[in-house]
C-alpha cells in the first residue's frame, strides 16, 4: 500500500494491515476511506483521499478479474463511493504488488502533477505541459514519453475543472484511455490533488505466486471456458445485446424517462451495432482488461473506417440515445469519444441532457443543439459548468421536477419501473442510482433458499431481497476485481472461494465470502450516515411512484418503509 | 385551524387537536409538518405543506407577540424550516380565532389563486392577472380591490418561479409589503402551491379573550415598559445599531468572509444610517408589526425625499454590503427595495453574490456589475435561476470552496470564527446557517445555572451549552410569536409562563416552557434526521476551521463532536 500525501509530496509505503488483508478493490477503497476520512469532509478539499485499488485477485489468471476499484467520497453524491472500470492498470498494480494507492492532501501551488508507479515505488513529478488536454492526447504524450507498454490513469478538462461528473480514464490494452470509472466524480477529486496522470510501469514486477497453482489455474480455466460459452451473446453484441430486451420489458429510458418503449429502439439495438461494426470493419468481442474473457467491448469506426470510439455500451447508447430521443449510433459514438476525450459520464451526461430537454432548453432528438450543449462543456460556460455538475443539479436550476436520479447520482439505463429489482438498488444503495450496485434483471437469482426461489422474487418482499442478495454479490465481485458480467451469483461466490483457498491456502467459505461483503455495505452505510445520506432517504423520485411508464403501464410500489431498512434487518 | 387543499380546491375547518394547545408559531409548523409530511417529499412537490401559524399570544397586548411562523420542507436546506416574519397578518389571523393555516396538494392546472382569509372561512379565488408582478404591485391591487386595511401575504417572481431563497412578503401596518418570512424559499413552496397571494380580513373578528385581563394586561404594560427603556438603541439605530459593535470584534463579513473588519464600516453603520434618514426625513423606529414597541423598523428615503425602502436591516447592509465590498447605503437601499419587491431573501443573495466575487464572476465593489447580477434575476436568465438557488449551488456550479453556509443556506451576518456562539448555531441548528435560531452575541445569557456562569459560557463547553440554551429559548419566542428582540432570556420565559397562566387559567411552569421549547426542536431533529440532514453533519464549511479570519485571528475551534450531539446529550 503507497500512500501519497499532495500536500507534503511524501510518498510512504506502507504494509498492509492484517484486517485489510481479505479486501481488496471496493472493500479496500471502503474501509480506507471509512477509518481515514471525514465522511464530512468537502470532497474536493484536502481531507478526502483518493484510493486506488486493485481487486483481491488482480493480476492472476481468474477470469475477468483485472478491474480497478477508485474510491473517495463524492462530489456528486456527497457520498461514499467506489467507481469501477476496466484497462491494464488493475493488473500492472497487482503484479507490481501495490494493494492500494492512497493519494490525500492537497498541493498549495496551481501546478499540475503526474505519478510514475514503477517497482521502485511512486514518484511525483511535474506535469504542467498537459494542463487542459484531453485523456487522448494526455495518454498519447505519456505513452510516447514512458513507453506504450504503460498503464495510463488520467483526468480530462472536466476532472481538472472540478466537474461532479468527472471520469477517470484508463487506458485499455491498446493504449487507448477508453475504460473510465465513470461514476461520482472520481476525477474531480483527483483533479483536486492536482494528478492530472499516473503512469504505471510494471517492468520488474515480481511474478504473482501461489499457494495451490494447479488448482487456481484449473478453476479458473474450467471457468473461463463456462463463460465463453454462456455469455456468448456478450461476446457478439456487446452489452447492446440487452437493449431489445429491456425495450420489450417497457423500460427503456427514453425521453427523460417519459416513456418505456422506443420506437427506434432496431436503429440502436445490439443487432444494428453488430451489423455496423461488421461492416465498416470496427471490431467486436473486444476486451476491456487482461484476463477479460467475455470481450464484450467494441471498437466503432465511421463510414471511412476510422476509428470514431471505444467501446460503445448499453448505458451510454440509451441514456445519449433514446433518453434524449437520439437514434443515430454514429451521432452517440461522436458524443462517447467526446465523453471519453474530455473525462465526463456519459451516463450522468445523457441524464442531465434528457432533464434539460425536458426543461425545453432544446426539443428531444435535436442532434445540433445538443452539439452545441457540447460546445458549453469545452468551453466552460455557465451552462457548460451547470452540466458538468450532472442531473440533480441542472434539474434544481431549471426548475425540472421530473429528475430521474437518487442521492445526487442520475439512474442508468433501466427503468426502475418496469424492472423494480434494480429499482430497489437505486433507491437503497449506498452508492446513489447506480446499476453496477445490484442490477437485478429478469433470471438473476440471490444466494439463499428464499432468493433462489423464482415465484418469490417476483413479489415486493422478493424483490427487495432478491436486490439485497445482488448487492451483497456484486460487492463481492468489487472485492475481487471481476467484471460484475461474471455474475452477481451463487456460483460466482462458491468459485472465489475456491480460488482464495488455493491462492493463499486459506479455509475461506461461502458464508465467510457473503459476511465480508455485507460488512463492506455496512461500511458504506456508515459512512454516508454520518455524510448526510442516512437509509432513512433511501427511494426515488416521487414521479416514479405517481406516474405510470406507458406503454406498459408500469409503476413503483415498493413501499418506501421496505427500503429504508433493507441493510438493517438481516 | 383551516386546512385548503390546492389540489380539490377543498377547504376545511378543524379544531386544534388537543396535544396542539400549547403549540403556536413554531412549535405549530414544526409539529404539523412532523406529524403530516413525509421528510423526504419534494420541497415542491404535491406532498409539502405550508403551514402559516401566528404565535401562541398573537393578537394578544403582549409586547411585541405578533410576529408570525411560516414552516414547510424547505427547498433550500431540503429540511425542516420556520421562517418568522412581521407584518400584520398574524395579529389578523390571531383575531380570527385561526390557529393555523395548513395549505396541502397542488393544483393541476397552471393558474394561480388567491386565498381570501375573513370570519367567513378561506375563499379560493383565481389570480391569473397577478402572475409575474412584484409584491409591491401585488399588494397596490389587492389593498385597492380588498380594502385597505386587509393584511396580505403574498410571493413575487422569485416564488412563482421556485427560486429556492424566494421570500414571502407580509404587508406592515402602512400596507407596504416590506415584512418577509426570507429565509429557506418558503416563497417557492407557497409558489408551488399556486398561491400568489392571501389577503386577510380581519373585521367583524371576535375579541380575544383572557382568563384574567387584569394580570395579562399589567404584566404585557411592564415588560413593554421595560423594553422601551432597553432596547432605545434600537429603536433609534434599528438593527444597523450593531454593525459597529460587530465590526469592533472583527466579525463582520467582509467580501465574502474573507476579512472580519470592514475598513467602511462607518459609511453603513446604525450611526450613518440614522444621520441620513434623519437629514432626508424618512422615518426611524417604525413598527413592523402592531403591540411592537422596540420598533427597530425604518424608512430609508433617497435624496429627494422618496422612499426606496422599508426597512433597512443589519442583516442586508451587511451580505449585501461589506461581504461584497460595497459601502453605500442608497445602494443597498436600491437593492433591498429589489429583493423585496422580486420576493427573495437580501441575505442569501448577500451570500450569493459574495461567492461569485470570490469566482470573479465581478469584482468586489462592482454597483454597475451587481445591477447587471439583478437583471440577470429579473429577466430569469441561466445566471439568474443559478443564483435564485442560493449560495451552496452557485458556490458548486462556479467551483467556489469557500462558502459560507451550512445545510444549503448562507450564513448570516456574523462571521463565526469571531462569534463562536452563533457559530454553534449555525453549525447544530435544525434550519441551517441561520443567526435567528439562536444568535449568541455577548452579553448572552442562558436559563440554567452553568449558562448564566459569564466565565464559563466563554469557555468552549460554556460556548456549546450557551448556543443551546438560547436555540432553546428562541424557540419559545417563535412559538409565542415574539419578535426575538424581546431576548431568548429566563426573563422571557419567565414572563411568558405567567402571561399563559393569566389567558388560560392554566398553571404552566418555567420548566414546562423550556420542556416545550425542546420538544419542538426534538421535533425537527427528527424530520431532519429521516430529510438526510442528520445530527452527523452539524459543522462549518471547512475553511472557517482553517483560515483564520483577519485582522483579529479568529478561528473556529469547537471540535465537531461538540456539535454532533449538542441536542442528544441533556
């Protein structure tokens, strides 16, 4: 574990505590954060810390194991939160043997800087000439300047100006800084410590090891193979493939979360992505990390053939695409690699556009104004700034009831409506509206008696166990550093336990691997108690509680007294 | 107590409930609002209620008792709010035997109506040729059409609009709408509920009746006595009277907090302020409501001899002054006469305007840019609407860190490095940043033995009991309808309890007072709590506790967990 102080320029390696020892991604940025920081603290003072986390099985060969879990409390949010994404730099910081970098501080000077992880530890150094670039270029200089075999984390204009909604940006196996995690403002907090980069050099690194490594490598590899086969659709459509799906169940965002169904939902399906690509010659079954076996990104090109983005995904389609009343993919992978370029989420971004279009600032589907909202990021304008705080904010300003978001954060791309389990993540997670915290889809299926059982999830009191036992899974998957793709799944759980057991040798169980989620979540929720964000707010937005999502009909009824206590009873 | 539903358009008369008795003002809207509205409804939204309370001996001849309570969800701190104001209209409804005003749902359509308030019960009558005018018109309509002597509360542009620091004013006894509930946008909420105006006629009201007249009436003579003698400063200086005093302690807000001495400080003193309206003819010690007999009120004229104002506050030369950088009384006049006609409050655009000069947005000092920051309101402009919302978001939309507000709302005119009393305040009041909930300037005393100790309330316990015991007995000002100038003293309490002996017959105690008084804040504790504004955020803005406030040094030491639990511990 490094720990970077901003304010002294010190950097401290330090081992890691024996009760940090089983967490790792999302259980480490947690429990840093929660026995370090001021869950008070401004988010974009000197007293929030940034960690950086690779998950517990980073670097090895388990599947889909190398995503990288950035933690601080967040400024969009005033939350806790764990922002998760994919590139090289979870792996290269395994092997380098780094469990977390913790940045805290604050430099007084204006100037910019950039960390070079490599075996010899951290250093700072100046990184002024990058000021105001974006990710592409940022990454081109520094890739030219260290060596393209470089793992490269970095913050866009938005993370430098501070913006709630800004990303950080990892760069993917081709250099390309397309992996952000993308939720709650990670970057304006590195941006607050002055970071612009980090570069990570694993050269050197020692080789990871193993208890048991014929029994890790067979897992993983009986594994890896399951997953090829079962999340083949994955593979060929990317997470595209599921839009159909959710259009069919009525609860495709689109036009700010007015309706259900779009009716040009085949002009931005998975299918139509596919046959793009396949065309111009972009690429398919693209991974986003070493060890990704499912490859569900993609590489989209133009007409020409040149390179327009990577990878386009389900969110970023459908909250920039039929939530704004878009249905051109060319016209959404311009927007992404602007998204991608200039640090911001498109989730959030796509949320505050349909709340403005809703506000009349431009009509739904109007590809030229929204061009022109773009121009009011780059340029940092008043309204450009109002954006770069994301939805809640812009809806308070223009004075927009209907404000799809929970705890400041702006809903992903379901309906809670019509798919009420993910509903009932968004309004209890400690993390705000987020899918990546419980997406419960039709199928998904909890880890005890009553959750496995497929009559009673469908009834409110299922439901919200059935989102309880997702949430406690996926946090286990963030601990790990799986794609969450693998599955918030009893299975999932059975196989890390395993595969812990033959790393170390230990006698982890399931049950132990379940406690130590959930303590992670109650972690978490005391956190945000004492930020300001108690259970007792946990719901949605009333309009989703009032007004029905046509075509379908489809209504929240969840009652809010089911959500407050959904950590609380056990 | 008459309740009109804005939604069926239904009004209905209730008796009290009995467990309501003793509850006026305050203790009224904070009780209702707990018991009837969900903490975590939309400010604007159909599930809020305004509730319009005159004080518990309003209409009475206790001094200075007719002040009244206006409490709703604010939209501002998103928490429970009382926001008291003067004017005539809680004397008129006290006269009407109306306990309480509770206005519930939300129109459909997009008209606006006007409640018509008389012995005959509440009329709800449509107001359409009223949208989009000022107070001051609005008033000159209704005051023609209703008779001059009705009382009017009404909201102006800033509260049609759902401005968050949008104001209701309260006509005086001259009919000039100069009196506001400013605090905590209860103008938007009453905009929300499509009410632009409520117009009260008070004749042919019953008399208010007292158990023992006698007692009453030379108990209220007494003490109205007294307060002529005590408070002449303010009834000479109005409130300005402590501008010097503030200023000598070097706790007077300075562009934007940023200095504790104003070096023009005597351009807009008490002293400057009296010298003019004397030399102009404009009037000093006016009543802001009638039984008031301290009579801080004024009418600032300009030159000519016409007025620009009433009343020239401590509070607004202050935000709107020194924490600009401005020093020129008719300037502020100008300003204040705006915000009152606009309906939104002079300290949260004090505040406001103080953090975009730290963004330069203009310089501090700038009258021609601060007229530009008006039109910008005016005319609804992205920047207005920005700045209708108050401090924090202006503060986080132009990337300001030092804004100095807590729970949402801008501080008041007391800089809390040097008044630590009213830092505490501020820091643990159920309203945000707000001097009214218990302002703790020397010479403070509070009821119990430890508290009246003058060493040890300057002692950092003594500083955190002191603020409690004055929250304490400011609330049983705000529930009998006192202006707080009478003082939150045992004096007061003391006095109250044997002029609610001699109404009621009843034998209500000093000890039962103060028991009753934290109740009410027990009340909003808990509204707070489930609203996400628990306990565990009571604090200040960072910078107060690490910047210290030039040129006397001042910095906020009182350790967060003194505040955390000023109200839980007895």
């Amino acid at each position: 574990m490094i720990r970077i102080n901003m304010y002294t320029k010190e950097v401290t390696k330090e081992i890691l505590p024996d009760e940090y020892f089983f967490l790792g991604g999302r259980g480490l940025t947690s429990k840093l954060l929660m026995d370090e920081v001021d869950p008070n603290c401004e988010p974009l003072g000197p007293n929030n810390k940034l960690v950086i986390a690779p998950g517990l099985l980073g670097g090895t060969v388990a599947p889909c194991s190398g995503r990288i879990s950035i933690g601080a409390k967040s400024p969009l949010t005033g939350g806790i939160k764990e922002s998760n994404g994919g590139g090289t730099a979870a792996v290269k910081l395994a092997k380098l043997g780094i469990r977390a970098l913790v940045i805290e501080g604050q430099p007084q000077e204006e100037n910019l800087f950039l960390l070079k992880v490599s075996h010899n530890g951290v250093e700072i150094l100046p990184a002024d000439e990058l000021k105001g670039l974006g990710n592409y270029e940022t990454t081109k200089t520094l890739l030219g300047k260290y060596g393209s075999k470089s793992g490269i984390i970095s913050i866009g204009p938005a993370g430098e100006r501070g913006y709630s909604t800004a990303t950080i940006a990892i760069t993917d196996m081709e250099g390309t800084p397309c992996r952000h995690c993308g939720r709650g403002g990670m970057g304006a907090v590195m941006g607050s410590k002055k970071i612009k980069a980090i570069v990570i050099d694993d050269s050197n690194a020692s080789k990871i090891t193993y208890k048991d490594e014929k029994t890790f490598k067979e897992i993983s590899r009986e594994w890896a193979k399951e997953l090829v086969v079962t999340r083949k659709g994955m593979t060929d459509y990317g997470t595209a493939g599921n839009l159909d799906a959710i259009n069919a169940l009525g609860s495709l965002p689109t036009r700010n979360f007015s309706y259900g169904v779009f009716e040009d939902a085949d002009k931005i399906s998975g299918v139509r992505l596919r046959e793009i690509i396949l065309k111009r010659g972009g690429k398919l079954s693209h991974a986003c990390h070493p060890g990704c076996v499912i490859r569900c990104s993609n590489i989209f090109t133009d007409k020409k053939g040149d390179v327009v983005t990577s990878s386009l995904e389900f969110e970023t389609i459908v909250l920039l695409g039929s939530n704004c009343g878009i249905s051109d993919l060319d016209f959404i992978a311009k927007l992404d690699y602007f998204c991608d370029d200039f640090g911001i989420d498109t989730m959030e971004l796509g949320v505050t556009i349909g709340v403005m279009m809703e506000a009349s600032v431009l009509p739904f589907g109007d590809q030229t104004k929204m061009m022109g909202l773009i121009e009011e990021l780059k340029n940092d304008t008043l309204m450009g700034k109002m954006m770069g705080q994301g939805a809640t904010l812009t809806g308070k300003v223009l004075g927009v009831r209907r404000v799809p978001a929970v705890k400041g954060q702006g809903l992903a791309a379901y309906d809670p409506r019509g798919i009420k389990g993910t509903g009932v993540t968004y309004a209890t997670s400690t993390m705000g509206g987020d899918h990546t915290a419980g997406n419960c889809l039709p199928g998904r299926i909890g880890y005890r008696q009553e959750t496995k059982d497929l009559e009673f999830i469908k009834t409110t009191e299922g439901i919200v166990e059935l989102s309880k036992d997702v949430q406690t899974m996926i946090v286990l998957c963030d601990l790990c550093g799986y794609c969450f793709f693998v599955g918030p799944s009893p299975d999932t759980v059975e196989r890390t336990a395993k595969l812990i057991n033959a790393r170390w040798g230990t006698e982890i169980t399931f049950d132990k691997l379940i406690e130590l989620s959930k303590q992670v979540i109650q972690t978490e929720i005391k956190f945000n108690e004492k930020a300001g964000l108690p259970q007792s707010i946990n719901g949605l937005p009333e309009f989703f509680y009032t007004e029905r999502l046509e075509p379908q009909q489809h209504i929240f009824d969840i009652p809010k007294t089911a959500l407050e206590n959904i950590f609380t009873k056990n």
